[in-house]
C-alpha cells in the first residue's frame, strides 16, 4: 500500500516527559485515517511531529517525498504548503471576516487575481454550506460554523494532506454531524489523504479506512475498524468498548486502601 | 552552596532567554523583503501602536511641561534667572524627559498590548495555524509590530517634547509672566541640533528597540493560559521600564557625560 505519511520509531520527549517511544504509523494515501486514545497519550503530539512544529530524539518521520525531521526551516515551509491542518479550536484570525480568512493562504501564496481568489473562496465556503456566512467575523460564528470555515481555509489551497485535530469536541449532535459528512466527502472528492485525531469512537469508525489506537506511549493497535475490533487487545477492546476499568485502571496508582484508611493523619 | 547554584541557573537561564530573543528578532528581520505585502501589514500596526498611543503622550507632555514650567520658574525666579526657563524646559525634554517618558508610557500602553495580543495568538494556535499554511509567524506577526514600534516611538518622543516646550511656555509665559521674548530666544540660542535634538532621538530609537523587542518576545513565549499571558504582559512592563532606565544612565553617560 502507498503511503503517504510514514512514522518510524519515533521517540520523543517533552521537557521531561516521555511522550512517545518506538512509535510507528502508517498514513495509507487517499484514505482517513483515525488517531485515537485516551486523553494525554498525545495524539495532537503525532499531528505537531508530522507537520514539524516539533521535532522528535529519534526516528523518522516521511511526508511525501520530504523527511520532515531532517528539513531547515525553509524547506519545511514548502512541505507545509502541500499539507494543512484544521485545529481544535478553529484558529481562525480574529480580525478577517470568514471569507478573508479563507482568502488568506491564496493571497499569501499564490498571485491569482482578485477575482479567482473570490471565486476559489466562494467554491470553498459553498463545499463546507458557509457562502452566505461570508462576511461574518470568527467571533459571530457558532462553535461548529467556526470549525467549518476554518476547515474552508484548510482546504483552500487543496493540500494533499490534511490533519483534523479533534475536529468533533464540543460539537453538538447536528453539526457533528455535518462535519463527519465533510470530512468523508472531501476526502473523496477532492482526492485528500485525511488524519483525524478524535476520541468520539462512532463517529470516527464510521468514516475512517485505517485506525491507529495510541496508548502508555506507543502504539497497542493499527488495522481497519472491523479488524480491531475483532483481533485488538485488551487495552484495545477496553478503548473501544469504553469499558471503565480494565487494563486502563479506572483508580490511580496508589497504596493499599486499607493501609491508608488506618494510618490516620491528615490529607496526603 | 545552594546560593551560587540558583545564581549560575538564574543566570543561564537569562543568557538563554537573550539568546532566543536575539535569534528570534534575527529570523523576524532578517530575509528577503516583501514590500508588497509588509507595507499594509506595517501601516496597520503603525496605526496600532503609534497614532492610538499619540492622545496618552500629548496629554502627558503637555502636563509634564507644565510642571517644569512651574518648579522651573519657582527656583530659577530666586536667583534672577527666570529667563533660563525657556532652555530648561526645553532640554529636560529633549534630552531626558521626552525619550524616557514617552519610552514608559509606550511600555505600558502599546508594549503590553503587543504582549497581550501575541499571547492570545499563540493561546488560540493562531500562530501555529500561520505556520502549518507556511507562513511564518516571525515575518508576518513580529516584523511588522516591531518596525511600528521602531518609527513611532521617536516621532511620538519629539511630539511629547514639543507640547512639553508647549505646556511650559502656557505655565512661565503666560501665567507667570517670564518675558514672551526671552524664553524663545534663549531656548533657541542654547538648544543644539546635534547634542540635544538628535541625541534625544537616538535614545527613542534605542528604547524603541528595547521595548518592542521585549513586549514582542514575551508574547510569542508567553504560556499560553491566562495566568501565562498576565505573567507575561507584567513582566513587558517591568522589564522594559527597568530596561529604559538603566539603558537611559549609560546613554546619558556616553552622550553627555
């Protein structure tokens, strides 16, 4: 299979804190592929890593024909013109109206004229339902039309890649809704290669060809839905499940209840 | 023991935070101009910076030389020499007063402001949203605030000292009665092109430096939570007052000592 995002024994470190060893993830092209784990196993991490915002102690990291671990900064921001990111809270610019906010990476970085960069913004509001909300600022918007437009602005370059940053938390059932539909039919129409980082099971199964399931930081599952769902692990079958306690333990580590209770003392 | 090891770390830790000021003042500055899409960019925050800053400067000129004009007078008047008010007035304010002050309200108006802003453009990944459609933050957010600061603060420094002149003249002049002639005349034979007007605009142009310098680094570091960007628009302030202060005695020294 061809891939056009390839993670290889990643190890990385923030601060202190190990965040990934060994991580290993293949991004089929042309497909959506799921990130999921639980909260702080840093899923938004890989997305950083992938788009070199941060960079990695070992392994590589491929976009393309690119090794993104290995870029200057120069080179990194062309590999970052052939990819695009949607972030979780929209990131939209808070002093451009929505169709100036789509209109921004084409003036930047193309010399179209005025009147085909009006017309490539109004085909991309139209293909996220936004062409009559045009003249709105960021701050008009609701929570789903601003996760919306800045997907607009995300595709308006038509990158190959494009990373969803838990594009679903805080949605309500309707615009969830709406957004599944257009992170699926773009990907189909426009010929995208999609990562989407989530952890709203359903919705995500429902739409991805590819998942990879991130935990105790590596990774404990990669295949299609209906193979993890029949062969994954424990931790696996738990995540998917949503099984309170199980290999994830539902209490935090700590000393023996009893012990505790008849020491007595204050707190701690 | 433990005393000089938090001395070394706090110093290290200094070096390090002017290290990656400098290097990011470097790569906001330093590359291939594009006037075509800068220029807009630099108006805006001109207008930004400069002209929204110009009604806290006007006013406090005005009063700061109003009051040199009425200490100025109640000492000079004791020795006969109330006709040296004029030239008094004039270069406390061109030579101290007007870069300096105007470099603290300048701190505390646009400085925390920039701070302020850029924060919360890093806290809503506005910044790392410029990035990932490769447009680099440091060009298009820093530059363009940064060269503002730089033009703005010696133009807002000469309009402080000259409704400073101004207020004092109101105050000597017409209120207490220092001879109209005598105070223009003196003010004139005594201030000097170079020594004090220039000198006066190469200390703006230093603290504009400093000032935007530092309110731009500690936004684009600020941690991006509230008590991160409040940390981070009280410390612009601090440091860049402490920062005119001092640089102002060095300057002084080297100009006029």
């Amino acid at each position: 299979m061809d891939n056009l995002v390839e993670v290889k024994d990643i190890y990385f470190k923030r601060g202190e804190t190990l965040i990934y060893e060994d991580v290993s993830v293949q991004v089929p092209r042309g497909k959506v592929t799921a990130i999921m784990g639980p909260s702080g196993c840093g899923k938004t991490t890989l997305l950083r890593l992938i788009g070199g915002q941060l960079k990695p102690q070992r392994g590589s990291i491929r976009f393309a024909d690119y090794e993104i671990t290995e870029l200057g900064r120069s080179q990194l921001f062309e590999a970052r013109k052939r990819m695009s990111m949607l972030f979780q809270s929209g990131a939209l610019f808070s002093d451009l109206t929505v169709f100036e906010n789509v209109a921004f990476p084409l003036r930047e970085h193309t010399d179209l004229p005025a009147n085909i960069i009006a017309t490539v913004v109004k085909m991309k509001l139209e293909a996220v339902g936004l062409r009559g909300a045009g003249s709105l600022f960021p701050q008009e918007l609701s929570g789903g039309m601003a996760r919306r437009a800045a997907l607009a602005r995300s595709i308006a370059l038509d990158p190959e890649l494009i990373m969803y940053d838990e594009p679903f938390a805080g949605q309500d059932p309707i615009s969830m809704g709406m957004l599944v539909k257009l992170i699926r039919s773009l990907n189909s129409t426009l010929g995208l290669t999609s990562i989407v980082v989530s952890h709203d099971i359903h919705e995500v199964m429902s739409i991805a060809d590819h998942v990879v399931i991130l935990a105790n930081k590596t990774v404990v599952g990669q295949g299609s839905p209906e193979e993890l769902k029949r062969t994954g692990n424990d931790l696996v079958q738990q995540f998917l499940n949503g099984e309170p306690d199980g290999p994830v333990p539902f209490h935090y580590a700590a000393s023996k209840y009893e012990n505790d209770l008849l020491a007595g003392g204050h707190g701690k | 023991m433990k005393f000089f090891i938090n001395i070394g770390h706090n110093a290290l830790n200094t070096l390090r935070g002017i290290g990656a000021a400098s290097i990011m003042l470097f790569q906001a500055l330093v590359g291939k101009p594009q006037p075509r899409k800068m220029f807009p960019l630099l108006i805006r925050q001109l207008y930004v910076v400069g002209v929204q800053s110009m009604l806290i400067i006007l006013i406090s000129g005005l009063f700061i030389g109003m009051v040199l004009g009425l200490q100025g007078y109640t000492i000079l008047v004791d020795f006969g020499a109330e006709q040296a008010l004029g030239p008094m007035v004039a270069l406390s304010l061109l030579r101290e007063l007007g870069p300096v002050v105007t470099a603290l309200l300048f701190a505390g108006r646009a400085g925390s402001a920039l701070t302020a802003e850029i924060g919360l453009m890093r806290a809503t990944e506005q910044l790392s949203s410029l990035e990932m459609m490769a447009v680099d933050p440091l060009r298009r957010v820093v530059a363009p605030r940064f060269w503002a600061g730089f033009i703005s603060m010696p133009l807002l420094a000469l309009m402080f000292s000259a409704i400073g002149i101004y207020g004092g003249f109101l105050v000597g002049v017409e209120w207490l009665g220092v001879d109209d002639g005598a105070f223009w005349s003196v003010m004139q034979a005594s201030v000097e092109w170079k020594n004090d007007i220039f000198n006066g605009v190469i200390k703006s142009l230093v603290f504009a430096i400093v000032v935007t310098w530092i309110a731009l680094y500690k936004g684009y570091t600020a941690a991006p939570t509230s008590p991160g960007i409040s940390a981070a628009t009280t410390q612009t302030v601090v440091y860049s007052s402490l920062a005119v202060l001092g640089l102002d005695f060095i300057l002084t020294a080297v100009m006029f000592g």
